[in-house]
C-alpha cells in the first residue's frame, strides 16, 4: 500500500481516534469505538483507504 498520509493528518488521526475510542468505552457505544480503532490504524500504518480512489496525498515531500 502506498503511503498517503502526512504528518498532520496522522496526529489529527490519533487525537481523533483516542477520543473516539474513549467515548465508545465510557458511553458504551461499540460503534465510537470501532471507528476510533479504524482513525488510529490509519495513522499507524500512514494509508488510508478512502484516499485512494479519490487521488488524495497530504504527505508532503521528505515525509
């Protein structure tokens, strides 16, 4: 898979992802909480799948 997430965007990910995870724990909410493992397992891995066929890099030069 071909890396197309920056550095900004991976950060926003893994803020965004830790809170949604949370939300799913303390409001019981499996649903939050999936889509938190999927924005924090898009920043790991730097390639999200939803990018691809709409032709999307935030990765800058150098990244």
């Amino acid at each position: 898979m071909v890396k197309n997430i920056g550095l900004q965007d991976r950060n926003i990910r893994y803020g965004v992802g830790a809170v949604l995870i949370l939300a799913g724990l303390f409001g019981q909410n499996w649903l939050l909480g999936i889509l938190g493992l999927i924005a924090v397992g898009t920043a790991y891995f730097g390639t999200c799948l939803a990018y691809v066929p709409l032709n999307i890099n935030t990765k800058k030069q150098g990244e």
